[in-house]
C-alpha cells in the first residue's frame, strides 16, 4: 500500500489503484440487445403508467 510520512510521524494512506482499460465497443449482438431490451422497458413503463392511469 502507498503511503506517505508527514512531519510529526503520522501516515496517510491511499486507496491501490485498479489497472486501467480501454473500453470495446458493442458488437452487432450487443446492440440489438440492447434495442430488445430498451423496447421491453417502454413495454413495461406505458403498462404500469396505463395501468395507474385507469385505476385513477
């Protein structure tokens, strides 16, 4: 762990730090996925909103 000394002998410690990476874009796979997915959460929404809507 890193650390550093100050004058009157007390210590502070840091946090190690994760290696770094570069990010992958989505492969043609991911992205529909995510298209399923996105449309499944609108499906979702508007059926709990139309939902509240008529028991109003």
């Amino acid at each position: 762990m890193p650390y550093t000394k100050e004058e009157g002998g007390r210590l502070n410690n840091f946090a190690a730090e994760p290696k770094m990476y570069v990010a992958e874009p989505p492969t043609a796979n991911e992205k529909r996925n995510y298209v399923i997915m996105g449309m499944g959460a609108l499906v979702l929404v508007g059926g709990v909103v139309a939902i509240a809507f008529s028991i109003s």
